[in-house]
C-alpha cells in the first residue's frame, strides 16, 4: 500500500479485520493464564497488540469509507463501518483503561448485533436508505426525475457512468430490498 500509494480492491478490511479478531481472540484464549510468571509473553502481547492496531483502524477507516462514498452503504458496508467503530472503541479502552475488563469484548459485540438487526438504524434499513438516495440523485443528476420524483423519461441519454450507477442501484436494491424499494419512483 506504502510503495503504491494505493489500496487493493476490496480486501484491506479482510486483512485488518481478521488480524484484529485473531489477536483478539488469541487474548481471550490466553486471559487465564497471563499472570503466570512464566507468561510474561501474554502480558507483553496484551500491552501491545492495540498500539499495534491504531495505524490498521486508520486504514480500516480509509478503506471502508472510501467505498461507502464511491457506492452507498449496503448492509456489509455498514457492518463493516459498525465493526470498524467497535474496533476503535475497544482499542481506545484497553490503550487508556486502567482496567480491562474482557467482559466488555462480548457484551460490546452482542449490544451491536441487536442495534444492527432490527429497526430502520439496522443494516437493511440504513442499506435500503442509503441506496434509494444514491438512485434519486443519480436521476436527478441526468434529468430523470419530474417535479414529483418520478422517474420520466428525458431527451438526452444519460453518459455510461451514471447509467452505470442506475443499474447498480436498481438491480442492488431489487435483489436485496424487493419492488417496494423502487416504487416510490413509479
């Protein structure tokens, strides 16, 4: 990423997100033994292995809002953009806690499965917004919509990019959301 300035399509979150779950989990496995005196090993990996996570959350931030900007929020988008906010969270904990609790690694995650799963802040929801809006303003870009904000048809054929955008949104939000989710604009 350095010598090319520039990041890999599609699985820079892969990498940083299984690194994080596997020192996290190898943190969880390992708790009950770290005060052994022959495991000074755990400790010294505990301490560290968050400030070895702080420059790859800013490369997760750069990585998932990069796509959400160019494509919209689709529901793995947002719970990447969830997990990512949860990383920094338990990250700024165990650097500047006094006491770290690992209670809080489970009770965090199962707090946001349930603010995920249901309701219109949860990932179907905020996906199905997300995509309608990047459709309406496509439409309005080229012309597409009347006065209403139904579609109409227009003169002028819209350039290959944004007809692109149009069929990645409507074929997205079909396949995921159902018709209902395009008949606001028919």
């Amino acid at each position: 990423i350095i010598l090319e300035a520039r990041l890999p399509k599609g699985w820079v979150s892969y990498l940083v997100l299984g690194f994080s779950v596997a020192g996290i989990l190898s943190q969880l496995l390992v708790y009950p033994i770290r005060n052994q005196s022959e495991n000074a090993w755990v400790r010294t990996f505990s301490k560290w292995f968050y400030f070895l996570l702080v420059p790859l959350v800013v490369l997760l931030y750069i990585a998932a809002l990069r796509r959400v900007f160019d494509y919209g929020i689709t529901e793995l988008r947002y719970l990447l953009l969830l997990l990512t906010l949860w990383l920094t969270g338990i990250t700024v904990y165990f650097i500047f806690s006094k006491i770290k609790n690992i209670k809080i690694l489970p009770l965090t995650l199962c707090l946001l499965a349930l603010f995920s799963a249901f309701g219109p802040w949860g990932a179907s929801g905020v996906s199905r917004m997300s995509q309608q809006h990047r459709l309406k303003k496509v439409l309005q870009e080229n012309n597409l919509l009347n006065a209403a904000g139904k579609v109409q048809a227009s003169g002028k054929q819209p350039e290959q990019a944004a007809r692109d955008k149009i069929a990645s949104s409507v074929e997205y939000l079909y396949r995921t959301h159902g018709l209902s989710s395009l008949q606001p604009l028919f």
